[in-house]
C-alpha cells in the first residue's frame, strides 16, 4: 500500500470506519512507515489546533457603544 | 442572575443587546476570525431573535438561545461563501506531498510539533496558522470548519455542502496535507 493511500485511510477512519482489509494494510503499513506514522500524529495535532483555535474566544473582542446602538435602534424598527 | 429574575414577557430587544452582545461577539470571532462578519452575525442574530422572541419558552437561558441562532448564522456563512467560490473547484489531486508512485516527496516529509499546547498563544503562530487555514479552496476550509469549529455531524455537512461521504473524508485529507506543507514552509522552517 502506497503512503498517500495509508494517508488516506487514516483521514477515513477518522470520519467514516474501515473495512477489516483496511484496517490491516494500516497497521501493517503504519508499523514499517515512520513518515506516515509521522503523519498520523501530525493529522491528531491538526484537530487538536482548529478545534482549540476556532473556540478560543478573547476577552478583549468587544463590539463598539455606538455599533450596538445601531443594533439596537435597527431592532426597535422591526419590533413597532 | 439578574437576568434570570425578568419574566420571559418583559425582556426587551435592547435587554437582550445590552446583556449579550460581547458574549455573541466573542464567539462569532473566534469562530470566522473576522471582526465585521462578526458584527453582522451578531446583528443578523438578533434580529431573528427578536422577530421570535414571542416563540422564546424559556426550555433553555436567552444566552443558550442567542448562541444557537448565532451558530446556524455562522453555518450559513460559511455555505454562502463556499456557493460564491464554487467554481474555483480545486477538486484536482495535485499534492505536492507524493510522487507518481505514491511515496512522500523528500521535500515533503510530515513533521510533528513538540508540543501544541502552547502553540496558539503564540500570535505569530496563530497568524501564520490562520492564514494557511484561509489559504485552502473555500469548499475545504468549509468543510474543516464545519467538522471542527461548529460541531456538525458528518451527514449534515455532506448534505449542507451538497458533498458525498466520500467526497468528506477526501477533502479532509487534501486539506491536512496542504496545512501540512503550507505550515512547514511558513512555520517549521523559520523556527
């Protein structure tokens, strides 16, 4: 089995499962491949920083007085 | 809390942008790292609120409420924009990570951070990062958003993007290997 199929089937099993077959050739693969093993490490880590990354909200991010006016003055038009 | 103590019927619009405004802001940018999308979200959020706020039963807080209209909004744009830049279809399979043959490429080789901890306090990191994350076809950075920013189950997004099961787990794949060169080149090699 080719690295970029490997590649492939550890993204799949992450999503979707494996057939048995699969599953096997990957861990045969994984087993003799340090690149791929390199790889399937650096797939965990990548999850790891957009699920961390994207919810990391900053106390700092605030919306401006005069935008949450307007806001506020759009939503009283639809509310009368 | 004190906003728990208003009756469902006497909290008004300009309570509710008073109350939470920043807590919707803050989620909104963290999620689209766009601080004027985050805005309109925000606005867009509240007006769904308010034309519904009569429907509003109370089953979950006004903040839980907020977030998950927000959260629909943020799904929606990220369709939206995918839709605008459908025919950009980077669909081909030109990695640069293998050969013919299907062996890593020298210059391509996964690496693995030593830690990744305390990588996103790094704000330079975190630039480069983003920029990578931009950097992919609007279809895929969609999809991994999707996947991982807004937890959506992998049938949805398929049927949200009008994607196969196949197609998911594919350009999952393509997206990683192109994070993966792009952060090497911006990231790895420069520290």
């Amino acid at each position: 089995m080719s690295c970029k199929k490997s590649t492939e089937l550890i993204e799949k099993s992450k999503i979707a499962s494996l057939s048995l077959k699969e599953k096997l050739y990957l861990r045969l693969h994984l087993a003799m491949c340090s690149p791929c093993t390199k790889y399937s490490k650096l797939s965990d880590q990548i999850d790891t920083l957009i699920k961390a990354g994207f919810n990391k909200e900053n106390e700092t991010d605030v919306i401006s007085e005069k935008r949450k006016k307007e806001i506020i003055s759009i939503l009283n038009q639809i509310e009368h | 809390m004190a906003n728990s103590l208003k009756t469902l019927e006497s909290i008004t619009a300009t309570d509710l942008v008073n109350l939470y405004t920043n807590d919707l802001y803050r989620f909104a940018v963290a999620k689209t790292k766009n601080k004027e999308i985050s805005e309109d979200l925000v606005q867009d959020t509240f007006i769904v609120a308010v034309t519904k706020l009569n429907t509003f039963r109370g089953e979950s807080t006004h903040k839980t409420w907020l977030i998950s209209i927000l959260r629909n909004k943020i799904s929606d744009y990220y369709r939206k924009k995918t839709r605008e830049n459908i025919s950009d279809k980077e669909m081909d399979d030109q990695t640069l990570s293998f050969n013919a043959s299907g062996s890593w490429n020298k210059e391509n080789i996964p690496f693995v951070f030593e830690e990744t901890e305390h990588l996103l306090d790094n704000t330079q990191f975190t630039q480069v990062f983003y920029d990578c994350i931009d950097g992919l076809p609007q279809l895929w950075s969609s999809v991994i958003k999707m996947k991982y920013v807004n937890p959506t189950k992998s049938k949805e997004i398929c049927k949200e993007l009008n994607i196969t099961d196949t197609n998911l787990w594919q350009i999952v794949h393509r997206s990683k290997l192109k994070l993966k060169d792009c952060l090497g080149t911006n990231w790895i090699k420069n520290n």
